[in-house]
C-alpha cells in the first residue's frame, strides 16, 4: 500500500519565472525507509516542506493514507497530516528540558511514553537536562524522540547526519534502523550524501534541478544507474572508497 503520493507537483517562488520543483511523481509505500537524494539547490528541502504541509504547492497534488492534503486551493496544517519532522538545525527549544521538548508535540504530557521515548534513544536519566548539556548526536536522539512520541505516520527527518562525525552517524543510522523496526514508520530521509541513502535505504530519489531523475530500490539504481549524474556519483564514491583503502594499505 502508497502512504504517499505526490502528483504533478510544481513549486515556485518567483510566479512561476523559475521552478524549484517541476513535474515531481512519487509513490512512497507504507513501512519502508526511503531516501530523497541530491546537491545543495535541488529542491529536497522544498519538497520536504511541501509534503510536510509548511509551504503551499503552485499545481500538483499530495495524497497521504489517500486523503488529498495539498493542491492548488487546499493545505492541510501539518498537525493533520500524521506526519513527524526532524529539521536539519534540530530546532530544540533551549529553555525546555529534554523531557519537555519530546512532550511538546502532545496535548498533554505524558510520563509513560516520555519514558518509552527516553529508552528507545537511550538517553534515561537525561530527561532533566537541556539541549545545550546534550552533545550534538544525543540532541539528534532527542529530536527524532520528539518527532515519533505523536506516533506519525511518516517521519521526515532534513539532513539527520550532517553534523555528525562517521562513528556517531553510524550509531544513529544503526538507532533509525532500530526505531523503523519498532513503531513499522515510514521513514524519508533526505540527504546530499549518498553514503547515508545505502547505509539505510531501501528505496531511493534522485533529484537534480528540481527534477526527479531516477527512483526505485536504491541497490538495483547504484548498480545500474541510468543518468549521468547518479553515474557520476557513484563514479566519485568508488573512487573515495578505493583511496581509503590504498590509504590503510598503504
């Protein structure tokens, strides 16, 4: 089953002079882990936005669970999409405590699913602290707890390893993993690094230009990519790859 789909979505910002987005199809099944992919411009923010229901599209439609919720004269507020958004700069309120901040999303507090949320990140016994004791990778934890405590239905996480160190974004890709398997949430990463997509997507898009360029399982488009640019990527990839390794050889 389609959780989502995006119908013949344009977005501008400068009355249709230009696009940040043109002519974008996508279907995103329900339960799996998808990352959207591509440089800096390409428009994965925006569509980011546009699904999530902060921004309104120009011509298109954006279904969810087959609820029409963005076309050309509707935008559903993003507390009615059952959606949970982790935003690249984290966006942790400084003065709550880790506990609050998770909570914040709910009509009321509540201790029990606080609790599950603080062992599922393994951050128990920090529920009295502040974002700004927390390191960088414990503040990431703490914003996906916000985001799941509301138990969405897709979680859009913008960025989540681009501050990170290689070891600390391989124990958060291993924590995503782990979270996708315990609440069966569809998840949609979006990234610039394509390294993130293959350590934990199972379906990728490839955007370039506002224009998506290849989708599907993310094995068989890196195996046998069909567009230049993912050839190129994948070219720059294993030519890093290669390098580490004459490095630890050498």
């Amino acid at each position: 089953m389609n959780i989502l789909e995006v119908q013949s979505l344009y977005k501008s910002f400068d009355a249709g002079r230009t696009y940040v987005l043109k002519d974008i199809h996508l279907s995103v099944e329900e339960g799996k882990i998808y990352a959207l992919i591509g440089d800096s411009g390409s428009g994965k923010t925006t569509l980011f936005r546009l699904i999530a229901g902060l921004e309104p599209l120009d011509t298109g439609t954006i279904w969810i669970k087959n609820k029409r919720m963005s076309d050309e004269t509707r935008l559903v507020p993003p507390h009615e999409r059952g959606i949970g958004m982790v935003f690249q700069d984290l966006a942790l309120f400084p003065h709550l405590t880790v506990s609050r901040n998770i909570s914040f999303g709910l009509a009321d507090h509540d201790d029990d699913k606080v609790k599950e949320m603080l062992i599922l990140i393994e951050l128990e016994g920090y529920e009295n602290r502040y974002p700004h004791q927390l390191s960088i990778g414990q503040q990431q934890r703490v914003a996906i707890a916000r985001a799941l405590v509301i138990n969405p239905e897709i979680l859009l996480l913008d960025e989540p390893f681009s501050n990170l160190d290689e070891t600390l974004k391989q124990a958060l890709r291993g924590k995503l993993l782990t979270i996708a398997n315990r609440f069966d949430t569809t998840m949609f990463l979006i990234t610039h690094d394509v390294r993130d997509a293959l350590a934990i997507a199972e379906k990728g898009i490839f955007l370039q230009d506002g224009e998506v360029i290849e989708q599907g399982p993310m094995d068989t488009i890196f195996n046998n990519p069909q567009s230049g640019y993912v050839r190129s990527v994948k070219h720059n990839l294993t030519r890093s790859a290669e390098h580490i390794l004459s490095k630890l050889g050498g």
